[in-house]
C-alpha cells in the first residue's frame, strides 16, 4: 500500500458516496446515467467473486463489500426507488457495444485461462470503458449538474492516481501487470476532456454546459 | 509460476 493506491481509493470510494447522497437527497437520478451504474456493479461482482475464495486483508474485504453494496444501491435508486426521475431517454447509450467486444478480449487476452481470471479481465476492461454511457448522455444533454461533475471528476482522478501507483509499485517492487496498466491508461484517457472542462468551468464557479 | 498480478488491489 502506497499514498497513491490509498488515496485513489478514498477518491473512488468518495465519488462512489456522492453520486448515492446526491441521488438521496435530492430524490432524484435525472442526468445520471441508469446504465453505467448497472456496468459498474458488474464490474464489482464479476472483479471481487474472489471474496468468496481468498482473504486478502480486512481493508481489501471491506473496502470491496462498500463497492458493491453501494453499487447496487445506486442501481436499485435509479430503476426501482426513484425510477420516475429517470432520463431514459437521453440514456441511450448501446452497451452491447461495450460488453461483447470487451468479453471477448478477456477471452482472448488474460493473465490464465480460467473462469474466475477471465471475469477479473473482463471487469478490468469494461471498467475502462464503463463511463462511456455517462460521458454520452452529458454530450447529449450538453450539459451535467455541478454534483454530477464532481462525481466524475473523483471517479476519473481514482484510476489517474492508481496509474501513479502502478508506476511506484513497478520502480519499488518489480511488479508490473500490463492488463490493468494498459485498461486503467485507457480509463484515464477517457476522462481527460472532462478533466479539462472541470478545471476551466466548474472550478472556476460555472456550470458544466457544452457548447451547442 | 507467481501471479503476474496480485488482487490486492481494489
């Protein structure tokens, strides 16, 4: 454990938190995106099935029971409890774009051909690409809540700093893994006309709206 | 052989 594992999971944990209180109090899911919640707690279920075969420490345990409970959570908000202030139809996003050419990567490219290695492959590919549905439906409204911002701001900086992490891990302790290297590069690129939109208007006191 | 990864991480 470094300070840039440490504290990109506290970001994520935290961008995880907001999105949930947001929805809570404001009793609503509108410009939140139905389905990368649903992508995302694939990505947790199919990525920490080793729960159920291997202890790792009471933090790693932990921290991937948080995640998953609280992805549910956020899926259970937006399509059961506040289903009507869904914007299904701004969430248009075609996920079977994403899920059956990353399936098929994992299948092709893992670290060893077993179930539960090719699940973790996959969950680290679709995790790459898991907020595309997100990023869509804002270019396609033009324009996302404040909230909604920082969510994706802490969202992005979480796989921004585990990249800093990879890179210690590989200068201190040899250990180098290019899957997840490579998926969270991916990730993190995905992020970065957000990361500049967030740094030029929210940041500076506006609302994130993309021109017409 | 050793794990390429380790799943310790989140």
């Amino acid at each position: 454990m470094n300070v840039f594992r440490l504290t990109g999971d506290l970001s994520h944990l935290a961008a995880i938190i907001i999105l949930l209180l947001k929805i809570w109090k404001s009793r609503s899911c509108a410009g939140i995106s139905g389905k990368s919640q649903i992508l995302f707690a694939v990505v947790f279920t199919t990525r920490y099935l080793d729960l159920l075969t291997s202890f790792i420490s009471l933090y790693n345990t932990s921290m991937k029971l948080i995640y998953i409970g609280c992805a549910y959570a956020t899926v259970y908000l937006i399509y059961m409890k506040f289903r009507a202030t869904y914007d299904g139809n701004h969430d248009s996003f075609r996920v079977e774009f994403l899920v059956v050419p990353v399936g098929g990567l994992a299948v092709l490219i893992n670290h060893n051909f077993s179930l539960m290695e090719i699940l973790w492959t996959f969950s680290i590919y679709l995790e790459s690409v898991a907020i595309l549905p997100q990023l869509f439906m804002i270019s396609k409204t033009g324009e996302a809540e404040t909230i909604t911002t920082h969510y994706l701001f802490c969202l992005g900086l979480y796989r921004a700093l585990y990249l800093l992490n990879w890179i210690w891990r590989y200068y201190f302790e040899g250990f180098l893994d290019m899957i997840a290297i490579l998926a969270g590069l991916v990730q993190t690129i995905l992020y970065c006309d957000f990361f500049y939109l967030y740094v030029t208007k929210v940041l500076k006191g506006k609302k994130l709206s993309l021109p017409a | 052989g050793s794990p390429v990864h380790s799943k310790d991480e989140l």
